[in-house]
C-alpha cells in the first residue's frame, strides 16, 4: 500500500508560528528580569544595612570601652574664621577595628605614623586588608585600589554647613557632627542617639585617577613630603612637626607605591581619615532650587557639566550617596539603621548631622 499520501506526514512550524514563540519568550523575558534584578538589588541593600550594622556595633562597643564615640578622623578647626577642615592620624574605621574581630589587623597599626608612610610597614599591611564589611555590593563602578588598600562605601558625617534656612552651603553655618574631633561623649548628643547621624553610605568612590573619578582638595602627609597639615589635637601642624614633635622620620611611600595624580589624599580607601566628611549639599545647589542632597547629580554617571563628581559636594564626592533605588542607608548612633529618601529636604539632613543643635525633625520629614 502507498502510505505517502495518507496525511500522517509530520509539518514544522510555520514562520508566524515560530515569530508567535519568540514574541511569547521574548515577553515573559521582559517580565521576569525586572524583577529578578529587583530582587538581587533587594538581597544587596539588605546585606549593605548589615554592614553598616556591624559597623554600628563596633561603633557602640568602642563608646562603652573609652566612654566616648570615635572620631570622624576629619574635623574642623573652629577657631579660624571661616572654620577650616582637619585631619587627625586615624580614620574612624581603623579605631573600631579591633571590635570588629579583625583585632590581628590592627593589632600592630602605629597611629603616630601616617597609613602609608613606609616607616611604620605595619600600617600598609593593616589598610591593605579588604574588610568586606566596609564595602556595600550594590556598587557597579568600584575598581580595585592600584596599590591594593582596602576600600570603603561607608563615610563618617563629621560635620555640616547646609545653611539651616536656606539649605545649601554657607560656610559660616558649619557645625560639627556626632563623629566630632577626638571624640564625643555619647552623653552630649542631646539631639538624640537615634535622631543622630554616625555614618552615611558614599558608594561610587574610586582612586583620583580611575572613572568615575574623585578628587580631594587636601594633600597627603606622604605625598607632599611631610608639607600637608595634620591635627595635633590643639592646632595644624606640618606632617614633618608632628613627627619631629615625637622624635619620628617618615620614610616616604612603600615601595611600589604610587602617589594620585595632585598628590592630595585619597577618599576611597577605609583606614584615610578623609573617608570621612562634611554634609554641604550639591556644589551646584541654589535657594530656590535646591537639589537633591542624597544621590545628587547622578546623571550621566560622572556627573553633569559644572559639577563633576571629581569636584567636592558633586554626586558622591563627600555627600550621601548609593546606588540604591530612591536613596541611601545612614547609620544612628544607636547602631540602628535607617533609609534616607533621595528627596529628604536638605534642612531635615542638616539635623541629622548636629548632636547638639536641639533641631529636633520628625520622622515624617526624614522618610525610611
């Protein structure tokens, strides 16, 4: 019998058939990666809060053993007019990193000496550690350090000069934060331990010479042989006073090590006091438009024309900044941490900053 005409043949899919499969793949596609990729994005904020809790914790442990909080590392110098930004030998992350069971770090760190000043190698050892609780995930930007220091995404609030009634930058309106130089008694932040600002998330940071690039407009103790100025508790001195006040030698950078390119600090490494920072708002702020101060100028990435992110106060270049939908994570002096909105007015910022200012602010002017 002939079966080649019976019509048990099999067909193929017609060319509609399969643009009707694709079309059908390519939406559930479409469907699923925004919420796959906010559900990722969801798992690293969350694991960025712990972070800062952790940090928090140590931050708390400290205050209990020395019966103050840690200094911001920077502070200012009120008794010049206008007040000038300082430098102190320790970041706020190398003082609490013995309570943060990385004691075998710091246990040989020297704070008479500079991180990077080769006559203490103890200190490059201990700030070349990579402590991934100082880094938040979400980051897409960050390059490793050319000479290998660890990094951070967290930075101290230290002070602020968002003008309270006009709410961008006035110099003469700065007030120091809870993070203030040499340390605050927990006691003093009258404002409120949970009302008080410690540490305010600002990803994006990367080395001076690496996109998206930032700048700090201060000079290295090392790389300006011994020129830049540091605090010694009482006023500024040349990094080569305050060794010779101690009877020390610098011996300049270690060995392979390379300065930035203006020879100023360098913002993006966790055991550098100028991790920490002021609050000004953005650079390009002004009354009637007041930008954003958390996650300003984000677009394009690097920032617009006029307001660099290599410039001070532009996108994440000593302001609040995340990579988060919406706004940032800040840490409490209580340890508890909290989403700031991106469209917190920067007036409510400013009395977060303040310990003492007795500007109390509602939670409703702060959002989570």
């Amino acid at each position: 019998m002939d079966r080649r005409n019976t019509g048990c043949g099999r067909h193929g899919l017609s060319v509609i058939e399969l643009l009707v499969v694709v079309s059908i793949i390519g939406l559930l596609i479409s469907l699923v990666l925004p919420a796959l990729h906010a559900a990722r994005e969801s798992a690293r904020r969350s694991t960025c809060m712990n972070n800062l809790r952790q940090v928090g914790g140590a931050m708390m442990q400290f205050e209990q053993a020395r019966g103050r909080l840690p200094s911001g590392g920077e502070g200012t110098d009120f008794s010049v007019n206008p007040p000038a930004t300082v430098f102190e030998m320790q970041s706020t992350l190398m003082q609490i990193l013995s309570y943060m069971e990385e004691s075998y770090v710091a246990g040989g760190y020297q704070p008479q000496y500079a991180y990077n000043d080769y006559a203490w190698p103890a200190n490059q050892l201990a700030a070349r550690t990579i402590v991934p609780s100082f880094l938040c995930p979400s980051d897409p930007f960050r390059l490793p350090d050319p000479d290998g220091y660890g990094e951070t995404d967290y930075m101290p609030t230290v002070y602020t000069d968002i003008d309270p009634s006009t709410g961008i930058k006035n110099p003469a309106s700065r007030r120091a934060g809870a993070m203030a130089l040499g340390g605050l008694p927990a006691g003093r932040v009258v404002d409120g331990l949970s009302l008080t600002m410690a540490f305010i998330e600002d990803s994006g940071k990367n080395w001076e010479a690496f996109y998206p690039s930032m700048q700090s407009p201060f000079g290295d103790p090392v790389f300006s042989n011994g020129n830049a100025k540091v605090w010694d508790g009482t006023k500024q001195v040349t990094y080569s006073q305050w060794l010779t006040a101690k009877s020390l030698h610098s011996q300049g950078l270690p060995p392979g090590d390379t300065a930035t390119p203006s020879g100023n600090r360098a913002m993006n490494r966790w055991a550098e006091p100028a991790s920490a920072g002021g609050i000004s708002g953005q650079a390009n702020s002004a009354p009637g438009h007041l930008l954003p101060p958390i996650n300003g100028n984000d677009i394009p990435a690097g920032g617009p024309p006029g307001c660099s992110w290599s410039t001070a106060n532009c996108g994440p270049n000593e302001e609040g900044w995340s990579w988060h939908p919406r706004g940032t994570n800040a840490l409490m002096c209580d340890g508890r941490v909290r989403f700031l909105a991106k469209t917190v007015d920067p007036r409510v910022l400013r009395k977060m900053v303040t310990p003492d200012e007795q500007l109390p602010y509602a939670d409703s002017d702060a959002p989570e």
